[in-house]
C-alpha cells in the first residue's frame, strides 16, 4: 500500500512521509524548499512533490492521502470542554459547539486542491482523516519498534481540540486512556511563557529550555498558572496565560497569548536579548513546572503499564522538551523511551501515514534514522558550484572523514553536507556544522563565524556508539538528538564546549550502519585527538531553515564567515 501523509494542519510545519508497505521511503519539511521557517500558512506541495519524485511514482499511484486533523463529534467531551472554558470569550465557544468542525473542512478543502495541483486523481487515491494527537502517538509507537505493551504521551499546544494525550499501544493497536482539551495545554503554557520572554511560540521553546540553567527555579513560584494539578486532571488558569480574545495582552497591534494580569504580576515581557533576571529565574520555574505537571500526569494515567513494560513512546512538541526527556529516562519504571526525531507537528505528516498503514495491515518497524530527505551526487554539488559563479575554490578529496577530520583538528569549523537531508528540527550529520569539542574557544569561533545565535544557548555533540555509555553513562538509545544526559566528570573537562551549563549534553549516538560516512569521521577524529567526539549544529543561519540543495547550502557558506565546506567529495573554500 501507498500512503503519502500531509501535515500542515495547524498552519505550520508542512510536511510530508511516503509509507511504501509499511517502509518509510522519504520524508521532509516544507520549510526546507521553500526556504521560510516553519513554512507558515502553507501546504506541503514541494515535499510531496520530492517525495514521490525520490520514490519513483506518480502522484496517481499514491492509494491513501492521510491527513493528521480530523472532524470531532458532538459526543466526544472536546468541544463541551473548550465551550465551557471559553466563556470568557462567547464567539468561540459558540463556534466550538455550533460549528465546530468548521477548521477540519478548511483543511480537507486545502488537502483536495493541493493533492490536484500534485496530479492526485481523488476517484482513485482515498483521503483518510487522522485525529491529530492519534497521528502524533502513532509517529511514537508505531515507529519505536516495541513489541510490548507501550505507554504513549502526547504533549503539545493544540491539535483540533485536544492537546495532551496518554493512552497505550498493544499489538500494532493505539488505546485512549485520557486526553486534556484547550485550553488546558501544558506545552501551550510553555509557548504562552516563551513569548512574555521574547521568543516566538512555536519557535523560541528551545531557546526558553536553554535559557532555564542560568535561572534560580526557587526564586519564583509559577504555580499558579495552573488553577489545578491533581489527580491526573490539569486546568490552566487563562486569566494569565492561554487566553484569547479580548483577555489578550496586546502590545504595537499584536495580541499575545498571555494577559494584562500576568504582566501586572510578572513585569513587563522580555523584549531585548539580555539574559539577566527576573527572566532566567522564569525560564528555571517555567521549565520545571513544566517538568514536574508533565510527570504527575505520567504517574496519574501511565503508571501502571509503566510498571508492567517500562516502555514509553513520547511525541507532540513537549517531546522535544529535551530535559523532560532526561527525566522520564530517569524514572525507575521507564526502560527505554522513544521519541521519534521530528516529534513537533512536521512529524504528524508520518504519524498520520503510519495509523494508516498500522491499521490496514502493514507491517512497521522501529525508525533508525532520520536520514529520508533529498540527497545529491558530487557531480550536482560540482554545477552548484559552477553555477554559483563565487570566488570559491574547491578540490575533491582523497578521502572526505580522514580530511575532514584533520580540518577539525586544527580547530576549524567546518560546515558539512552530505547525503540525505534530515527529516526533524536536528542536525544530525547530513547538513550540519561541525566543530572540534576540545579546541578551546571553537563555540565562540562559531558563533562568529555564523553570527547566527544566542551565545548562551548549548552545542550539542555527536558521539561514536563505543563510546558514549562512557560519557553519557547510560546504555538509552540516543540516536536523534531528543534527550540530554549527565556527562560523567572525567569527560567534562576533555569536551567542555558541548557540555551545558547543568552538565548535560544532548547527545547523538552515532551508528556505523545509519551513517558510515560521519561514523568513519568519528573515528579520524578520534585518532587524532583522543575523543570520539564532534559538536554538531545545524547548517542554517539564524532564522533561516537548514539548507537542502547544494545551491543553499553555497549561499550560506557565502554569506557566513566560514572558512570549510565539504559537501560530498568537495572541500569549498574561499579565495584568499
Ligand atoms: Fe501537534
């Protein structure tokens, strides 16, 4: 069976996934073709374009369009719920129960204009509506690879209704124990917070978890944002945050998704790029709120299965919560968890592909690696070259990893391209930055090379399998960069430039089989210095995506400060 999914739904993070029988044979972001972040407003036609191009079918093959956003029933408690809550705001309440499937036929509507403008012929190919927290659980179960009885949570801001899921996979098979409904969004706190402290929700979460270690999460107590948080049932207090209407704080035409009052009682919101207080003990009391709601909830509806299997599948933005990840790793009754590497909503183009496919009886296996995005060949990276028409220099090497690795040594940064685009937020070593982590200063010498970000905000390193229980001291799977680990102390001082400030690191565990190319340079690297270990960002600059083609990937090298870009067999440098 053919299943191309489609994310868009929410108005952001475009997507899509071609599931052949169960395979997954390509996946990306809107974003990445269109070059605009997050790719707003628009629908996934380049990314269903490449991805059928990359599978070698036509648009009139594909037998189901599965779409993560699907109509919910007057029976279900979601809309009663966001009526009641909203009774502040009348117009919305009164569309929730009224017309509430109203954004459902909006989008349909996209998906059938979109699927024709692809060549789709709709009396052949069926659309299959997926309820969107069941398309972010089944992104999570369905691609963990656990044969057991699973845990499934889903946290993030908003999906029709609903915004926080728990429930249970058995035997291919996806259980609702609990859902939580808007506006009692725990990941909508988060992003309502993210914007008081200067960051654009839906974006700026990370940079709010990165700000959290220089904070005091005593000196605050934010605990009233919640008007409640017991047994397992959660109510946000939107008075202060996750407020619409006319309860909005708005400042220069620009309504927030926070009110008057929490200004009046927090101060005015972070609007320059400072790092001081009161704003990084917020970001410490937010960020551990955050934590500890998420966990009670767990321990509320998970508990037991927990108990039973230890295995939980983890997906929706709050799943990128990296350090939320560190502590469900931590728990007693956790063995594994698996967080499928484009957790946010990009990543429900897949899930919604893969309910479809689970529920027609294909067979799924555990996701490996991210690696599903458009690759190119070293004779396609030669007539970027030529075409860019820059004054570049540019030499094939004898042997990339072995090369590569020697610039690193020295100190250099070295921008890297090579093989298949990423699919999720993360770098993971076909479009990154990398940087030598025991050259002292090469953070520093990054961000001014790249002049792209927040000097505070943590470098992450990608690690050889050998090694890794060594630094990180656990055996967890780590292979997408989705949860941090203690550095053990011996290696702190030997990496200290991707170790962050609480003395974690959000690793990468690098395989041999997933990418022999960066294994191989893991290994140079190693032989050259002693450590395993590469820092590994992402190649884009500061609000820009992370670049696709070769052509981007040149006019970014253009327009930083970089001295190395190996892109396939090519070492590019500038002239001097
Ligand atoms: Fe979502």
């Amino acid at each position: 069976m053919i299943i191309l999914g489609l994310s868009g739904a929410l108005n952001h993070d475009a997507s899509a996934a071609l599931l052949i029988d169960g395979e997954i044979v390509a996946a990306a972001e809107e974003e990445r073709f269109i070059r605009d972040k997050h790719a707003k407003n628009r629908m996934p036609l380049n990314a269903a374009r490449f991805c059928l191009e990359f599978a070698g079918i036509g648009a009139r093959d594909v037998d189901v369009v599965a779409f993560p956003y699907a109509p919910i029933g007057l029976a279900t408690p979601a809309r009663w719920h966001y009526a009641r809550r909203h009774w502040y705001a009348p117009d919305r309440a009164l569309d929730a129960l009224f017309n509430g499937n109203r954004r459902y036929r909006r989008n349909r509507g996209r998906v059938l204009v979109m699927g024709t403008a692809l060549g789709i012929d709709w009396t052949r190919t069926e659309f299959v509506p997926v309820e969107h927290h069941l398309a972010h659980a089944s992104s999570a179960y369905h691609l963990s690879g656990f044969e057991e009885r699973t845990a499934i949570l889903g946290v993030d801001g908003k999906g029709e209704y609903a915004t926080t899921f728990f429930g249970y996979g058995e035997g291919g098979k996806i259980h609702k124990i609990k859902e939580l409904y808007d506006p009692d969004s725990i990941s909508g706190v988060y992003g309502a917070m993210t914007e008081y402290l200067g960051f654009e929700m839906l974006d700026g979460e990370y940079k709010v978890m990165g700000m959290a270690p220089y904070g005091d999460p005593n000196r605050h107590d934010l605990s009233r944002l919640f008007r409640r948080r017991s047994r397992g049932e959660v109510e946000v207090d939107t008075r202060y945050v996750n407020t619409v209407g006319l309860r909005r704080y708005r400042a220069e035409g620009v309504g927030f998704y926070f009110s008057q009052k929490l200004v009046d009682w927090l101060g005015p919101r972070r609007v320059d790029e400072s790092i001081d207080e009161p704003f990084v003990d917020y970001a410490a009391s937010l960020q551990r709120l955050f934590e500890d709601t998420c966990l009670q909830l767990v321990d509320a509806h998970l508990g037991d299965i927990l108990a039973d299997t230890g295995k939980l599948a983890f997906a929706g933005g709050g799943a990128l919560n990296v350090k939320l990840n560190q502590r469900l790793v931590a728990r007693a009754d956790v063995q594994e968890l698996f967080v499928q590497p484009a957790a946010g909503d990009s990543g429900t183009a897949l899930g919604a592909a893969t309910y479809v496919a689970a529920g027609r009886g294909d067979k799924l296996s555990r996701m490996r690696h991210a690696y599903l995005g458009p690759a190119f060949s070293t004779d396609e990276c030669l007539d970027a070259l030529r075409a860019i028409g820059e004054p570049l220099e540019f030499a094939r090497l004898d042997d990339v990893p072995r090369d590569t690795a020697r610039i690193l040594a020295a100190g250099n940064p070295v921008a890297w391209f090579q093989g298949r685009m990423e699919f999720g937020p993360r770098a993971l070593g076909a479009r990154s930055i990398l940087g030598c982590p025991s050259a002292a200063g090469i953070a520093d010498r990054i961000n001014a090379q790249i002049k792209f970000r927040e000097r505070w905000r943590p470098f992450c390193p990608s690690v050889l399998d050998r090694v890794a229980p060594q630094i990180i001291q656990s055996q967890h799977p780590a292979p997408f960069m989705t949860i941090t680990f203690d550095v053990a102390e011996s290696w702190k001082a030997r990496i200290p430039e991707v170790v962050h400030r609480d003395g974690t690191a959000r690793v990468q565990v690098v395989d041999e089989a997933s990418n022999p190319r960066y294994y191989a340079l893991l290994e140079h690297l190693e032989a050259l210095t002693g450590d395993a270990v590469v820092l590994n960002t992402s190649l884009n600059r500061q609000g820009e995506p992370i670049v696709c083609t070769p052509t981007d990937a040149l006019a970014m090298f253009i327009g930083s400060d970089l001295e190395y870009l190996v892109m396939e067999d090519l070492l590019v440098t500038k002239r001097r």
